[in-house]
C-alpha cells in the first residue's frame, strides 16, 4: 500500500474519555472522518459514517495535539480496510516515522455506481433518465460496474432484464444483438451445393460472427450455425 505524500494538518486536542470510547462524539472521531472524507474526495468512494469507530493505539492525554497523517492513498482503487492514520505530535509532522500514535477508522468504503430506477427488460432501449446514482458498499459492487457520469450512446438496450436498484454492469447495456434469445431466426442449411430454408427459434444472444445453439420449428433438434446477418443463421454441413 502506497503512503500518501499529502500530510493532512488537522491538530486535535483529545481528552482521554473521549479517546477511550469509539462510539463516542470525539473530536478525535470527527477530525478522522472529515479528513478521510476529504481524501476520498472526487474518487467516487465515500465511507458509512453512522457505523464508523475511530480507534486510537493508545490513551490520548488532554494537553496533546497531533497532526493526522494517511498510511494510505485515495488513488487506491480501493485502500485496504480497516483505514489507518498516525498521529504525529503537531509540532514535527515530518518527525519520527511511524508518529506518537496510530488511529485506525473501521467502517465500510462504499462507490457510486448507476441503478437501473425502475424495471427495464431486456431489449428495452435506456437512456440516463432511466438510470440513478447510488453508493453501494464496495463489496456488493459488481466486477465492471458502471460509475457516473452517465453516458450512454443512441441505440443503446438492455442485454439483460434489469431489476430497481440492480448496479448496472459494462456488458449489460450496448447495441442489440444481431440474433436474440427466443427469437425467431431463418436458418439456412447449407450441404454441398444444397440449401435449404427453414425458421428456427435463437436460444441465445449473438452478434455477425458468432456461433448460437438454434432450435428448429416443428422439433426438439438443436443445431449450431453461425450467424451472418440480423436474425439469419447458417448451418453448414458436416460432409
């Protein structure tokens, strides 16, 4: 973990019953948790603030004053947890490596991502006024969430069914697929130099290029083909 080069100067006068007690309304507590909101400040991470402890390494005596400084970095994508802090006498914030003290903030990191407001089926086309902005705690985050600001291009739909609040992902919105699941699709079948027509049903998504299960009207059969235009599929033989 990087160490910020930033030294945040907040002096603090603690007094000891205050230190000793994390719930406690401190000006120990208050300080940490402006200085970490600050820190945070534009990466799109905040912190659960009504469930935050603030622990400090040792009983703080009344006459001290400290400066805070991070031993960790908002560049981070996402700091290690629990966020920590020394405290540095406030008369030398360059002074003495490691400081006179440690604090340690327990409380969870949370991201801004975009929400589907309402339900948007699959194939419906989205806009940003369909979409909000909404913290998440970082570990319900979804691998490739969408964070603000919104920006989507014309065209745009739905992939998957979105329900209210769902966090939308990278891959669940973009231009249709070429053949969609429980379409209807033509399917050609080419043998040598024999082609036939006949309609089929896709059982799934797939763009010009792609292979895609089809199942043929009038049976159960299931045939792989490759799909060469919007809702075409061709099926070649294998002799």
């Amino acid at each position: 973990m990087r160490r910020s080069t930033a030294v945040l100067s907040l002096a603090m006068c603690v007094a000891p019953a205050l230190a000793a007690g994390p719930t406690s309304a401190t000006t120990l507590r208050d300080d940490v948790l402006h200085a970490t909101e600050a820190l945070l400040h534009g990466s799109g991470l905040s912190i659960e603030v009504s469930r935050a402890q603030v622990l400090a390494s040792r009983e703080l005596r009344a006459d001290e004053s400290f400066v805070l400084v991070p031993r960790w970095s908002a560049r981070d994508s996402a700091p290690a947890m629990p966020l920590t802090f020394d405290l540095v006498p406030a008369g030398a914030p360059g002074a003495a490596s490691g400081g006179a003290a440690r604090v340690t903030l327990v409380t969870s990191l949370r991201r801004e991502v975009l929400v589907a407001r309402q339900r948007i089926e699959r194939g419906d086309a989205v806009s940003c006024d369909d979409l909000a902005v909404r913290p998440l705690d970082l570990r319900a985050v979804p691998v490739r969430a969408l964070a603000p600001p919104c920006a989507m291009a014309d065209g745009d739909v739905a992939l998957r069914t979105l329900l209210p609040g769902d966090a939308l992902r990278a891959d669940d919105i973009g231009d249709p697929p070429d053949v969609s699941a429980r379409n209807p699709v033509n399917v050609r079948v080419v043998e040598g130099a024999i082609r036939l027509e006949q309609s089929g049903v896709a059982l799934a998504d797939a763009r010009i290029g792609e292979r895609v299960p089809v199942r043929l009207d009038g049976s159960r059969q299931q045939v792989q083909g490759r799909v060469v235009a919007a809702n075409v599929v061709v099926v070649e033989g294998t002799r």
